[in-house]
C-alpha cells in the first residue's frame, strides 16, 4: 500500500513547481527576436500625413496620367 507524503515534502514539491514556473515565465519573456543588424530602409515607412496604403506609385506626379 501506499504510504502518505508528509505535509513538508508536499509543500517543497508545490514549492519547487512555483520556482520553476516564474523562471520559466521570466525566461519566455525574455525570449524576444533578435535584433536587426542592419536599420530599415526609409523608403519602408509611410510618409508622414499620407495613409499607409499610398504608394510613392500613386502620389507620383511624374507618373503616367492613365492610371
């Protein structure tokens, strides 16, 4: 038959489940990607007070006209 775990080891054990889950938690949160080597490009980013959905393509005024 099996014998009873004493109060002591059944705290330790919840204990030590607690540590490992924070630590685990800490480290996931920690686990971020990597850093770029190298910064984007400007022509990436939308010009300021124009929808992002705006090319240079569209807002071209050198642009062929039957668009």
């Amino acid at each position: 038959m099996l014998e009873r775990t004493s109060t002591t080891e059944r705290y330790t054990r919840g204990v030590a489940a607690a540590v490992v889950a924070v630590v685990t938690l800490v480290l996931a949160a920690n686990a971020g990607p990597a850093r770029a080597t190298e910064a984007r490009p400007a022509e990436a980013r939308p010009a300021e007070g124009r929808p992002a959905w705006q090319t240079a393509a569209t807002t071209n005024p050198a642009a062929p006209a039957d668009r």
